[in-house]
C-alpha cells in the first residue's frame, strides 16, 4: 500500500493494558515516519510487525511525556541492534536536551547519523521534502507548544494512454516530455497534444495530524482537503470544559474541524483513560461528521 | 501471601513482545518494593494487576536503560493520578540527574514526597529498615556501577503455647516479655521460662536480586543461605565469550553462584532476545543446580 497509517497507542496520558500512549506508523511512498513516541513504543513495533530500523524520520509533536517517552528506548535499541542509516528527529525546541542526555546516561550515544532538527513555536513550513512528499509542520494550541504534522504526496506523474500515443508518429523518446505535460511535433511536423496522448496520474493523498490540541479552527486553513485527518479526542461532551481547561478536544469539537475543513475521513484518538467504552467518542463525533473512527492499537488505515 | 516477587520484564537489553526488560514487584510483609523499571513497567504493573500507586520503594540496580527508562513515566503517572504518599528511590550515583530533568522536560516534577539515595559504588550496607524488613545492597562486577539487592524479613516474634501458659500462674500481662524472649516469675514466686511456654516464630525469609553481572564468586558471601536467588543468565554456555567480554553470565556460571552460596532456589532471568527457546537454559542449569526456574513476565513466586 502507497500510503497507510499504523496506529501504535491511543491512550492519552495515563497507558493501559490493550491502549499505549500516542505514537503512529505512517508509511507515505516507501517513506516510514513514526510520529510521536510514547513509552513502550518499540515494543508496539514488534507487536504489530513493524521493523525499527525501517523508520527514516521521527515527528514529535510537543514534550509532553506520553508523547516522548519511548524514543530513548527506540534510539538506544536501534543503537544495539547495529543501525549504520541515518535518523531524522524533527521536533519542538528542546527535544534535544530531553534526549541526548539520556543517550549519554544509559551509553555511549549512538554512531550512526542522527539529525535533530528543532522546529520554532507556531511555526508553519515545508519541514522535509523529497521528490515523492512532503511533511509540513503547523501550529496546534496545547498547554506548550505543540506541532501538527501534514504528510502529502507529491503529485503523481500523467499516465501513458499507450494505444493513442501508438496511433501517433511520435518517437518513444518523446514520451517522458509528454507525461511532463509539454505537447510534441512528430515527424511530419503535427503537434500532438499532451492531453490527448496521456492521462492525469492517481491523485495525490495527504493526512494531517493534529495532537494534542484545543478546539482551535485556526488550524483548518493547514489541513484544507485532506484525505485523512486524526484529530485528538481526549473527552466527551459532557467534559467540555475540563477539555477547554486543560487545552485538549472533544469528539464534537474534533469532528466539527474536520466537517470544516473539508476531510474525507476522521480518526479520533487520545481518548483518556477514564473511559473503558470508545463507543460514545464514535456517535457524539457522528452527530456532525459521518465518516469518522475512533482509532485502536493495532488498527491499520489505507490512505 | 508474605513474601511474594512478581515478574514484571525477563528479557535483557532488548525487549520483545511478551518480555519486557527487567523490573520485578516484590511485596515483603506488605512493604511493596519494585526492584528496576525498564521502559514500559506502568504497563505491565497494571498487566498484572499491580496497583503503581502501592509500591512504596524503588531499588535501581543500575543506570542501563533496559533497568531505568521506566521510571519516568511511572513517578510521571503517579503524579497524574494524584498521588500523596511518600517515595524512596535508591539506585546508583547518577539517578537523580537522569531523572528530575526528564520530570522537569515533560511537567513541572512531582508535588508528592520523591526522597532519591544515591548508593555509592561497590558499597555494601543496610539502605532501608522498619520494624518488619531490612533492604541492603552489595556490588555486582558490571561494565557500570551496579547494586545487588537482598530484601530479609526480620525475625518473627516467637509464638505463645496457649495450652503451657495456662497451666502458669503468669498474668497475661507478662505474655509480650515472654514472646520476647524473657523469664518471668509467677505471682508464687516461680520461674516460669520463655522456652516452656512459647515456641520459635516462622522462619524469616531473605530474596536476593542480582542483575545485571558477570560472574563472581565475592557476592557469595552477600548472598550465603537466601531462600530465593534471582541471578541474571543472559547467555547459554556456548556464548560465555561474549557474556564475559559484556559483564554478563551464563545459565550455568548463575547455577554455580546459587549452589556455593547455599541457596534454596533459583530463578535465572534478562535472557537475550537472541533466544526464542528459554527451555536450554534451565536445562544448563540443572546440570549444576536443580530447583532453577526460567522467569517468565507475569510468574509469581512465593518464598
């Protein structure tokens, strides 16, 4: 699958048996990319068959214990489990000082190529990019400062529309200049349309992940449109103000961002551990926006 | 039951799906002592239905991180969940700088009682006693400064032979000196011995905990007649190169220590990942020592 997201905790801060702290495994056009890493981590990993040292680039959304309290572990196991490939760690300010430290303490650091990068406070850029995605960061409203994370393929390239590309005198050698959308003369000196020849390429898909946050619509101008969009659901209606307290969501308030921003599918997650039942995140966020899950360890959605 | 030690992580370095790395829950005439805190022990407290908020005492043995990174995330819950009894954290020189930074990083620390003793290295003393138990440590011969445990039950009070002392003219008055051990005269002026009228206590128990360590017959004297020996077995004999190039021991160096220092049994543990099997090193074992079990996560064992 091109495009998929792992879901390896779902608890918020306190974990439970069956419900880890936050972490996620998006694989993105052959890129891995875990974001947030509460305790227990790589343990999630192994539970659900996903190698450690297949993961390229960390996101780590805010400082917050359940969401960074596994990378130690994760980095000192990819450490003597002989990683030789480089790591990408992109997070808030200080993530440096939290980890490294710790590196030091319970070894030796790590030899392979690690590589922080610091993210500004409320920031909103193109964090990393390649020639298949692109991951930007931007603004949530917690308790500090936190990041969201929007992962994007880049457009897919045209398609070949091989039997009337055949009926053309073009030469093959034409034929990437065509899927690039430039139009050709054959040999007689007919131009041949580009649109005529090829077709547009599989839609290009994109998820946002928002954790932890307030309601804030603010964030909606940075997740417009997208395919997938987990948003964090810590309480139910009835909480709403020990939500607005301690700067987290509810179901409602999760599912009216992505009503508003035009998603086609929401997951809920985060849900406090005071509740045993996820059934009731699932229709409080149903009454504005249908097409939403309440996400599980271990759960699996295609993009 | 008394004296109890519940498994809680048996695997070393690297943890896998059903072996966590090492930490232990022993309760010991109800004091509720944790021996290490590998990452994910909140989990596995509350996997076997451990209450986090009953342990009163923890005991680090050293500062590797399938020993330690744990421990934030479990004082971090205890203060989420409101906590306002005491804790003592005893582990090696260097505990405290690990883990009030990482408190400081992800909250504002804790607000209940955190008294953390820092052990010097290679010492050999009583670090806790109370009216029922005493805790010492003793060194292990590790690639770091690492403390061994031994958890003893002080002396029972002896037991009163109610049929004897009837027949004695003694007040009930006088029954505590009796139990303790002193003579008392009757109201006709007749001595009435402790031994004729009350009976030796239960036999108090000592657990001895040592991981992680090579192999070194000076912590016998430590250890001499303990009823239960938990001694790290990380490798199998055929890699005992490897165990004594990384100050670990094998299956059967653990069975060694556990015959000479008289020891009623042994559990062997912080087996490497490497092996699936772990029925190869009790066998190992056995051909030194016979009452060896293989710990398991989740075993439960009554001294």
């Amino acid at each position: 699958m091109d495009f998929s997201v792992t879901i390896l905790g779902s608890s918020a801060a306190i974990p439970k048996v069956n419900r880890n702290t936050t972490s996620q495994y998006v694989i993105c056009k052959n890129r891995h990319i875990l974001i947030d890493c509460g305790e227990g981590t790589q343990i999630q990993l192994r539970k659900f068959k996903l190698k450690l040292q297949s993961v390229q680039i960390i996101l780590i959304s805010h400082l917050h214990g359940d969401h960074i309290l596994g990378l130690p572990g994760l980095v000192s196991s990819m450490q003597l489990l002989g990683r030789t490939s480089s790591l990408s760690i992109y997070g808030p300010k200080g993530i440096s000082d939290f980890l490294l430290p710790i590196l030091s303490i319970i070894g030796k650091g790590v030899q392979f190529d690690l590589n922080i990068v610091e993210l500004e406070p409320n920031s909103n850029s193109i964090i990393f990019e390649d020639n298949c995605i692109t991951i930007s960061n931007f603004p949530l409203q917690h308790r500090i400062p936190t990041h969201g994370f929007l992962i994007k393929e880049k457009p897919n390239k045209r398609r070949l529309l091989k039997d009337e590309f055949d009926k053309t005198g073009v030469s093959v050698a034409y034929i990437q200049k065509l899927i690039q959308g430039f139009d050709i003369e054959d040999n007689n000196g007919v131009k041949v349309k580009y649109q005529d020849v090829t077709m547009e390429g599989k839609l290009s898909k994109s998820y946002a992940y928002c954790s932890d946050t307030c309601f804030t619509p603010k964030i909606i101008e940075y997740i417009a449109d997208v395919d997938l969009l987990y948003h964090e659901a810590t309480f139910l209606d009835k909480e709403a103000d020990r939500a607005s307290e301690t700067y987290h969501s509810t179901a409602k308030q999760a599912a009216s961002i992505a009503l508003n921003a035009n998603t086609k599918r929401l997951l809920l997650g985060h849900i406090s551990a005071r509740y045993n039942d996820l059934l009731q995140h699932e229709i409080e966020a149903k009454e504005i926006f249908e097409n939403v899950s309440v996400v599980k360890d271990g759960d699996v959605y295609n993009l």
